[in-house]
C-alpha cells in the first residue's frame, strides 16, 4: 500500500492553481534562490529534490547550474506532468514515489532538497521519510528542508492557526521538524533562514548525515 500524503490544499483539482498561489503569497522565486544558496550546490552536485511539485525548484537550480544533475520525485503523478511540461525542454529527470521506498540506492547523492513538502507527509511517516532520506545520501550529505516555520509574532501566528484548519502544517509550527531529523540520524541540524510571507513564516532547516 502507498504510502499517505496531503495533497496542496487538501485537493489534487487545486494543482494547477499552485504555482500562481506560491508565486503570489509566499514570495516564491526569493525564498527557493535562498533555498538553493543554503544547500551549498554546485555543477558537481548530484541533487535530489523530494516532493519536487511542478518543478519550479528544479527550473531554477538548473537556471543556476546548468551542468548539475538533478532528479525529481513525486508522490502524484498528475503534478509530476504538470513538471515534464515544464522541464520538457531541460530534459530533467523526474520519477514517481510510492510514499514508503525512495527508489534509489544507499549513499547516492550528495544533497537532497525539498521545498514546502514535508508537511504534506503524515505526522507517523515523518521519520521513516527521513530516515529513507538520510539513507540515500552520501557520508557528510546534506539535507535542506524549506517549509513553514514556528510562528514569532501575532499575525503569523493568526494565520498560521488559520492555516493548519486547511493545511496539515502541526508539526512545522510545533517545532517538531528538527527532533523528528535527529531521530532519523541527521546531526549539525540548523535554521538557515526565516521568511514572513502572507501565509505564514517559513524557514530553511538543514542537516548532515
């Protein structure tokens, strides 16, 4: 049985509404060029970017880096074609998941990225992923998680409490994120960031195997 995930939303029919809603409300292309800044990637990377969505993370670092090799997954195939439409020309790499079993071999990549979805995986799955993440990464591999962050000041925390009602995003603003990484094995576990947007502050968390 596949493993269990939230779609955005709560609803795959909103997936082709998710690029214009990111790019409005949660400063997007800022936040991402942060993101790829943070994870320390260069042409020699091998790079998997998990949960990669419609593949605007992708689109950029390969804006970036030309020469990296990158591979997407995704849990739903229908936003993963939404990603071959628009990486058609990149000739990106882009597979399917099951939910449980990263398809990929022990210690196969240098970095692993994953942008506003780690909070789509249920509270129970949140350490096994991390532990298929810390898996397939190389010795002193790094993990960058941008997602939503523990809210700091009055509005965020409004509409954060707004928010979890739509969006399972209880464990991010718990601050549960970074005891869930050590207990599946990531250590050097920092937060590289911290961004207001109209939806809530998000952060960029990262780890080393």
């Amino acid at each position: 049985m596949a493993g269990e995930y939230i779609p955005a939303f709560r609803f795959k029919s909103l997936n082709n509404f998710f690029d214009k809603f990111l790019s409005i409300a949660m400063r997007e292309r800022f936040i991402k060029s942060e993101l790829i800044i943070y994870s320390g990637l260069d042409e020699s990377s091998y790079v998997l970017d998990f949960g990669c969505g419609t593949g605007t993370l992708i689109k950029m670092i390969l804006e970036k880096y030309p020469g990296i090799d990158i591979v997407g997954i995704d849990i739903d195939p229908g936003i993963l074609q939404i990603a071959r439409e628009k990486l058609n020309q990149y000739g990106a790499s882009l597979v399917g998941y099951d939910g449980i079993t990263i398809p990929f071999s022990d210690g196969a990549f240098d970095i692993v990225v994953t942008s506003l979805a780690i909070h789509h995986i249920s509270t129970d799955r949140k350490v096994p992923l991390f532990r298929e993440l810390n898996r397939i990464l190389k010795p002193d591999g790094r993990l960058s998680i941008l997602d939503f962050a523990i809210p700091n000041d009055v509005y965020s925390t409004l509409i954060t409490s707004f928010l979890r009602k739509t969006e399972p995003i209880g464990d991010n603003i718990e601050g549960k994120i970074p005891g869930m990484l050590r207990e599946a094995g990531f250590n050097n576990i920092n937060q590289t960031g911290y961004y207001k947007t109209m939806f809530g502050a998000l952060t960029i968390l990262s780890g080393k195997k």
